[in-house]
C-alpha cells in the first residue's frame, strides 16, 4: 500500500491549479467538488484559490492527496 509521502510529486498550496491538474488529470473532479474554477483561474496558486473561495487549505490539500494516491495504487 502506497503511503501520502510515496506520491511521485506531492501537491503543494504553491501549485497553480493548473499544475495539479497536468500531474494528477484526475484530480479535477476533486477541484471542480470545491468549487475552483479550473479554466480562468487555473493559473491561481492552490492557496490563493482556497482564500477567494474561503475553504480550508489543509482540507482540500488532504482532498487532492487522497486522489493522486487512490489513483497511482
């Protein structure tokens, strides 16, 4: 079983949504749950996007990490 820490190339609040987005495509899904905008504000640092929409940094980082493991098992 694969750990958080055995990702490949951890995501990072300093990541563009975009950026995300290119390393884990399937992380989408968990962006688009949160409500980011992926096309206009994809170029926006993760932590700038949980400020303008005011949501937990340490949530959706969790969030997008369970996905790129549950997708790289």
């Amino acid at each position: 079983m694969k750990t958080l820490d055995s990702i490949s190339a951890p995501i990072s609040a300093n990541d563009s949504l975009n950026a995300i987005i290119a390393r884990y495509p399937h992380a989408l899904p968990v962006l688009q749950r949160f409500g980011f905008d992926t096309c206009c504000g994809g170029t926006l640092a993760l932590s700038e996007a949980v400020v303008r929409h005011d949501l937990d940094l340490d949530q959706v980082v969790t969030a997008l990490r369970v996905a790129a493991q549950e997708r790289s098992q």
